[in-house]
C-alpha cells in the first residue's frame, strides 16, 4: 500500500494532492480521448519494484477508477437537474450525459440555465440549494477521487492481487 487511509485523507483535493496520494502523473491518452494515462513516478516503480507490465496495469485501472467516478458524478447532476429544473433541462442534461459530454460542460449548462431562466431572481433559494448540491457532490467525489482506492471491479479471468510489502 503506498499510503494508508489517513495520509491520503489529509492531501488535498487539488490534482497535485491526488498525484501525491497515488505516486502517479495524469496525462492525456492521445489514443481515448476523455481517457487518461496514468505514469507512476520512478521513484515509486523503483521503491516497489513494479514492471512495466505492473504499470501499464496500474494506469488501467486508475484510469478506469477515475472514468467511473466521472459517470457517477454525471448521474448526481442530471439528478439535481432532475429535482430542481423542468422537464426540458433534465432531459438535456441526460442527452448531454449519454452523449459524453464532460462533467464541466454539465455544469455550464446548468449555471447557464439558472441564468437563462431567471431563476437567480425569481427562486433564490432553490439557486442557493442547486449550488449547494453541485459543490457538496464535488467535494466529496474530489475525496474519493484523491484516496488510493479502486473499487472491485471484474476484469474478466484476471485478478490482480497486491501483497503488504507491494510486490505483485
């Protein structure tokens, strides 16, 4: 384990924190856009001993982790557009998800619709709880995004098993 519970709790929520919890760089994969590679540092692969087989593996499934995240943060706007929007909107949001539009591009739209609709003026509070929503549901999907953890995922006849002193 490269770092406990505790230690990637307290990193930060920014991409340099999560870098730092993981030992990993993000970089764009040219080959799957909107997904990304991700390149352990050399001190880690060296501390741990890691192929470049391990590695490739390791960038897989992180990439994997962080797409899901990604979906399931997509389900939690188009929920709150759902809640607090009309029919319309809500209907927009979930084309622009199954579409693959990005997380970013789903909160324009719904910024961009409480402008549009007046809805700063005519319901602020409901203004007030659609931020609240949106900021709350991304602090806490940055915490799960910065702790070493992925969840179980199947990948077919393949296991991947990590012993304490991290040799594969």
């Amino acid at each position: 384990m490269l770092f406990d519970e505790a230690q990637a709790g307290d990193l930060a929520t920014s991409a340099e924190g999560r870098e730092a919890a993981w030992g990993s760089v993000r970089l764009e994969n040219p080959e799957k856009p909107g997904a990304y590679v991700y390149a352990l540092k050399p001190e880690v692969r060296a501390k741990y001993q890691l192929s470049e087989q391990a590695a490739e593996v390791y960038s897989q499934v992180r990439d994997f982790y962080a797409r899901a995240l990604d979906e399931m943060q997509k389900v939690g706007v188009y929920e709150i557009a759902r809640d607090n929007f009309d029919e319309m909107t809500a209907q927009v949001v979930h084309n622009m998800t199954v579409q693959g539009g990005t997380l970013q591009e789903l909160r324009t739209f719904i910024r961009q619709r409480i402008e549009a609709t007046g809805m700063r003026l005519s319901s602020p509070e409901k203004v007030k709880r659609v931020e609240t929503l949106l900021g709350e549901m991304e602090r806490e999907f940055g915490v799960m995004a910065q702790k070493p953890y992925t969840p179980y995922p199947r990948f077919g006849q393949y296991a991947i098993i990590v012993r304490e002193d991290g040799r594969w």
